[in-house]
C-alpha cells in the first residue's frame, strides 16, 4: 500500500481529471481497470490508500502514464515573445496567423482589451480551478504573469499562466494595452 505521505490529494484529483478527460463514468473506468467501483470513487474522494497496482491499471485505463497519477500538476506557464510561434503567412494579403494557443474541446473563454497606466499593479485573487489566462501585448510594456514570477513583456508579446492562482498586470508605460483571454476548462 501507499505509504501514509503519499500524494493522495494529488491521486484523487488527477483521477477525477484524467477520467473526465476521456469521458467515461465511474463505473466504466472501475470495469476496464479490473478494480470496484467503491475503490475507485473512494480514491476519487481522497479518502482510499491505491495499491501501486491499482494505479498502474488505473493509468492503463486512463492512458497516461503512471508518474501524471501520483504528481501533482504543476501550473504551466508558457511564454511567446514577438516574432517567435509557428506562423503561416497568406498567399493573398501581407498577412500572418501566429498561432499562440489552440482551444480544447468544450473550452469557454472570455476575451477583454485591457488599458493600463503606469501605478499601482493590478492584482487579482485565484479564480476558479482550471482557468488560465493568456495575454497579447498590444502597446506599452508590463509585468504579467503569476504574482511570484511576472514577466516583462513587450508590444506583440504573449503569456499564459494558471488564472487559478494570484496574479498580477503592471503597467511600466503610460496607456499600456493588452488582450486577455480568460479560458474556462
């Protein structure tokens, strides 16, 4: 069994993630992994102590590897500056589509034009669990990002970051403006 230090929060949430991820029920889930239904929503709870051959059928089931079962998810953060991303240019028009984030299925987002002066940060409390923000600079410059790491971006720069923990949007240039995605996974 696992020992009492086990992530068992982290199992319990990467459990209900990857499964509503591949669309199967509980009971689905417990059938192809050869475990009860009980364990299986027990663990989901955060209440049960997997066996690791409980896990490992539980990531063959769930197609992924063993280690996303048992680590916590780390908030990822990506960073495009300008000029760099996989661009395709137009046959027809001076034109060039930078592809910066691709949407996931059933994936709402919120789109805002932001406009900032130099001053006090704006800093914005955790939002809901899975939301993540992705901001363009338009004009001016900025430090954007989660409060404990912002970067310092420029006209044409991109970011996303987990808008499920602190973060902040300072202004370093008067009339400082930004699109902001909010994704709600």
């Amino acid at each position: 069994m696992i020992q009492p230090s086990a992530p068992i929060a982290a199992i319990a949430a990467s459990l209900q993630r990857e499964r509503k991820r591949v669309g199967l029920s509980l009971a689905e889930v417990a059938r192809r992994a050869g475990i009860a239904k009980s364990t299986l929503s027990q663990l989901e709870a955060g209440t049960g102590n997997p066996s690791v051959e409980t896990l490992w059928a539980l990531s063959v089931t769930l197609d992924v590897p063993f280690a996303h079962l048992v680590e916590p998810a780390k908030p990822r953060v990506q960073l495009i500056r300008a000029g760099e991303g996989p661009g395709i240019a137009s046959d027809t028009a001076d034109y060039v589509a930078t592809l910066l984030a691709s949407c996931p299925p059933n994936a709402r987002r919120d789109i805002y034009l932001i406009t900032a002066q130099v001053g006090e940060p704006r800093r914005s409390d955790p939002h809901s669990p899975g939301v993540v923000e992705h901001v363009v600079l338009c004009a001016g410059r900025a430090l954007v990002g989660p409060t404990d790491e912002p970067v310092e971006l420029h006209p044409g720069d991109y970011i996303s970051y987990p808008g499920d923990l602190p973060h902040t949007f300072e202004a370093l240039d008067s009339n400082t403006t930004a699109v902001l995605v909010s994704e709600h996974v």
